[in-house]
C-alpha cells in the first residue's frame, strides 16, 4: 500500500468506525453476557429471510424515512480496507483489533454472505440483519463486556503516517428486548486524529435468540435506538 493510499485509508477509519460502512482509499461506490439459561418469559423468536427483510424495508418509511435495499455485495469492498488497514496499522492496547472490528462494521468477508442491508440517506441510517450469525460473531458479542473495559480508548497508527487515531468506544444495555434477545446494545463510538479531525457515530444492536441479529447504524444515539424498534416491529418481531 503506499504512503498516499495508506494515509487516505486511515483517515477513511473515521468513517468505517463511527458510521460502518463507509470506506477507506479510493473504493467507496456495555451489555450483559449470554445468560446460562433463558429466563421463562423466553419467546421464540421467528426467523428473518431475505424476503421478510424485503417486504419491511424495501421502499418502506420506518420512523419517517425511507429505505432501499443493498446489495450485500457492496459490503466487501469495506470490510476488505479494514481488513487491511488493522492488518498493517498498530493497535494499542494490544489485541483491541478484535473490538474496533466489532464496534464498526462488525463483518469478515466470509460472514458478507449472511448478511442483509437497507439504507436511508436522510438521515443516513443503515439497517443490517445478520441471517445467520458465525461462531466468531457469537464469540466477539459474549465477550464485548470484558474487550470494551480493555478497549475502550485505542489508538491506532500506521507506518509512515504522521498522524493516529485515537478511539473511544462505550458500550450500554438497552432495556425492553429480554425475551426476545441475548444481548441488546448500544455502541457509542467516537473518532478523533492527532491533527484534530473528528467522527461521532452510533450502532444499536440486537442479537436474537434464535442466532440472528439486527443492527443500526446511524449519527444520532435516539434514532438509532427508534429505528432499532421500528425495525424489529417491522419484521414482525414483537418484544413484549
């Protein structure tokens, strides 16, 4: 990679880590753990398909917005700049590559294929619905609680760039999905380079009981959370 395109991908992980899916270089187109046993107000939860996902946000307003889908394809340029930006960046603390994976976009290149998106443009709000969640996805959301008290300030540099960035990510419950869910969270992910430039951006996530999960990507903490809610009404999965 060289020095020009290294140092656009790095400015490019503002983006990947405050929104998900945006990318670097020149390619662009704290909760609980896992409780032992679920508690007796468990509902099983349906599971989505491709043409559930469809038929709730194709061209549909939710929260007064509306959303097209993508295609998942798209996700493989992102997911392949952050693969090479945390393979030749520097982590600090050690091992935190892991959670900056997890508080962005979430996804390997072998996980794209299980993986669903709708987009709003105003605000831009993304919607992403795991259909089949990986044994490292269920592995990185057991352990968030313990990488996020690690990891919650990064910083991450690149060799031959004389600029880092440092990165601070919350994680907190969100209430009101336990018998339907895992987990319920929300990421507050934000973004500052040693030369000043700054992202802010937000992912609120469900992992169901069934192994799949939804995820919102957006700008601002309450619409995340609304479109959470929204989202999940949509498809038919009611929380309560």
């Amino acid at each position: 990679m060289t020095k020009k395109l290294t140092k656009t991908c790095l400015l490019g992980m503002v983006g990947i880590m405050t929104i998900g899916l945006a990318a670097c270089g020149d390619k662009t187109n704290s909760s609980s753990d896992t409780p032992a046993n679920p508690s007796p107000s468990t509902k099983t939860v349906k599971r989505i398909s491709k043409n559930d996902f469809t038929k709730a946000f194709s061209h549909k307003k939710i929260d007064g917005h509306t959303f097209v889908i993508q295609d998942n394809s798209q996700l493989k340029a992102v997911v392949d700049e952050l693969d090479k930006m945390l393979s030749q960046a520097r982590v600090s603390p050690a091992g935190c590559d892991a959670a900056l994976r997890q508080s962005s976009i979430g996804l390997t290149s072998h996980e794209i294929s299980d993986t669903l998106v709708a987009v709003s443009d105003k605000p831009s709000t993304r919607i992403i619905v795991t259909t089949a969640m990986s044994d490292r996805q269920k592995k990185a959301y057991k352990s968030q609680e313990e990488q996020t008290s690690k990891c919650g300030h990064t910083t991450l540099s690149t060799q031959g760039v004389n600029h880092s960035l440092g990165i601070n990510i919350k994680a907190s419950p969100i209430k009101g999905y336990e018998n339907i869910s895992k987990q319920a969270a929300l990421f507050d992910v934000s973004v500052k380079r040693s030369t000043g430039t700054s992202g802010h951006g937000y992912q609120a996530y469900i992992w169901l009981n069934n192994d799949q999960a939804i995820r919102i990507f957006g700008r601002d903490a309450g619409i995340v959370k609304s479109t959470l809610q929204s989202a999940t009404s949509a498809l038919g999965i009611v929380k309560k």
